[in-house]
C-alpha cells in the first residue's frame, strides 16, 4: 500500500510535465543531435533510429522519474509528491 500524499496545486501538476517535457527533449536532442551529427544550425535534425532513441529516452525519463525515484526533477522543484509503492 502507498503512502498518502498531500496534493499539489493543480497548476504545479500541469506545469511540472510540461516543463520536464521540455527540457528533457531539448537537452536529450541536443545530446543525440551532437553524438549522431544531426545539429543543424536552427538545432538539432533526428532522423531515424536517432529520433526513436530520442522517444525512448523520453518515456525512460517520465518512467524512472515516477515509478521509481518518487518524481522527475520537475516535481522535486515544484515539491509535488510521488507516492511509491513499497
């Protein structure tokens, strides 16, 4: 059974996805983007097996960061609570 966990304002649980999707896509492309050669002077240009890394990365982070270690690092900010089971 999980522990009870004090609810957060809903504009911190809409804000927080947003802003990790954000940055974990920007930082994540760029990352790809440079070990692949797909920067392009406007960012980063993935094609392939490069973007598909890119999605897998995505959802790795939003898994680990819910299930896993209690919250992504947009909800440790946010001070928004991930009940976990034991």
């Amino acid at each position: 059974m999980t522990e009870p966990v004090a609810a957060a304002p809903m504009w911190k649980r809409v804000l927080a996805p947003i802003l990790d999707w954000i940055m974990v896509f920007s930082v994540g492309g760029y990352l790809i983007g440079a070990a692949t050669g797909g920067l392009e002077p406007g960012g980063f240009d993935l094609q392939g097996w490069p973007a598909l890394l890119l999605l897998a990365v995505v959802v790795a982070y939003f898994y680990v960061g819910r299930r896993v270690v209690g919250g992504t690092l947009w909800d440790r900010f946010f001070g928004i609570g991930r009940p976990q089971p034991k």
